[in-house]
C-alpha cells in the first residue's frame, strides 16, 4: 500500500513549495492537485463558460447555468500528469497547460469549478489513482477529509491571510510584478471565501501555523512529522 501524506490548507498557506521540498527529502512523489482543478478551470474558459472572474455573487440562475455547461464539458476531458525532472506537468487533453493554469484569471476559474459538485466527484478517482501509484504527498483542500480519509499523515498548513498576502506580493515582485499589499490581501480573502466551503480540516490532522515561520523551518517541520510517521 502506498504511505500517503494529505497537505491540505488554504491558499498561498505555502503547501506546494513545502510540499515539493518535503517530498524530495523524504522520497515520496509530489502531488499537486490544485492543477488539476486549474486544468478543468481553464477547460470552462476556453469553452466560453465561465470567464476567470469573481464568482461569489453570480446570481442563482446563472450560477446553475454555469454549472450544468460544466458538467457536460467533463466527458470531453481526459486529464494526465507526467514528471519533467521533478516538475509535474498536466495535460488536457494532452495539451501540456503548466503555463496557463498559472495566470490570475485561471486562478479564479479554478476557484470557480472547484467549487461545483461535479467537478469534485469528476476527480476523485483521479486524485485516488494517483496517490495508490507511489509514496506521495499530495497538496490540496479536502485531502485529508473526502480523497484520502486513510491518508497516514495528515497536515492543515495555514497562516495569517496578511502573512499570506505578504509573501504572494514578495512571489509577484521577483516576477517583475509590482502590487500594493492591500490589493493582494483582497484577493487572498477572495479566494479564502470563494475556496472556503472545499477547505476542510480533518479532525486527526496536525494543525501546522506557519505565519512565524521561515520557509525552512515549515519544510523541517513536514518532514518531521513524515519521518515520525513513515515505516
Ligand atoms: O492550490 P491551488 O491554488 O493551485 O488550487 C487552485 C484552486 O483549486 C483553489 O481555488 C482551490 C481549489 N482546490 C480544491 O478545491 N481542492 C483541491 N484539492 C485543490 C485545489
């Protein structure tokens, strides 16, 4: 049986670069499941469905469009990953989308679909053939609680959203992007609310806070708790 780690916790809480330092230094496959849920994002965009907006107020019937051109959009996605070095790609439709799962208005599309119950029940069986495949720590919002209930180490990360906010805007500002804090912090809410009802703290997960911590020091702290855990 594979030793499956759940990293769950909100957004820009640092799961994904934690989550690929811990799984190098612990042997274990990176799992990034938030890609997939961008991928299905940027699927509905492409489509005409939905347009990488805030989607928090759409009213009742539009949102119930919305989601049933979703649902009939899923069939005709086939999703894959496939490791580059250490890079995990995904494809849709065999198209490699790395890239363009990354922009903003992806980010929000994927909040967007994320959100809706087909596109959750859609890739269940995804997220739970990947982990069966090897050692893996799987980053995501309902790991620890829907996917992988019997996941031998589960960890929330999260952090302050004005720690989260800080570090997205330092991310932006080494990519040549200048945004003022307020902003940042505005869009960190945003997600939080749009993302809230899919982030769910398992009641035998490890609350790890890492608002004080260095980025070494959270990466030691995952990797800890995997070693004290992992046979
Ligand atoms: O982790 P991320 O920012 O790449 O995730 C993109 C979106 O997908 C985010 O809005 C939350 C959602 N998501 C989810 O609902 N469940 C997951 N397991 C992973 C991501």
């Amino acid at each position: 049986m594979a030793f499956n780690v759940a990293l769950d916790g909100p957004s820009g809480a640092g799961k994904s670069t934690i989550a690929r330092a811990a799984a190098a230094r612990c042997g274990m496959v990176y799992i990034d499941t938030g890609a997939l849920y961008r991928a299905i994002g940027v699927a509905a965009m492409r489509a005409g469905i939905i347009k990488g907006e805030k989607s928090t107020d759409r009213p009742g019937e539009e949102q119930a469009a919305v989601e049933s051109a979703v649902a009939k959009l899923l069939p005709g996605i086939v999703l894959s990953i496939a490791y580059i070095g250490t890079e995990q790609h995904v494809f849709l439709n065999g198209e490699d989308v790395s890239e363009p799962i990354r922009t903003p208005p992806a980010s929000l599309a994927a909040s967007d679909v994320a959100a809706q119950k087909a596109v959750r029940a859609y890739l269940l069986d995804t997220q739970r053939n990947l982990a069966a495949a090897n050692d893996s720590i799987l980053d995501g919002r309902d790991i620890g609680t829907v996917i992988l209930p019997q996941a031998q180490v589960k960890i929330f990360l999260t952090a302050a959203p004005e720690a989260r906010a800080e570090r997205r805007r330092l991310q932006l500002q080494r990519k040549g992007i200048e945004e003022p804090f307020e902003k940042v912090l505005a869009e960190v809410i945003l997600r939080d609310k749009q993302d809230e009802t899919q982030t769910q703290i398992a009641a035998d997960a490890i609350l790890l806070d890492t608002s004080a911590l260095t980025l070494e020091e959270s990466i030691q702290a995952v990797v800890s708790l995997i070693e004290s855990k992992k046979p």
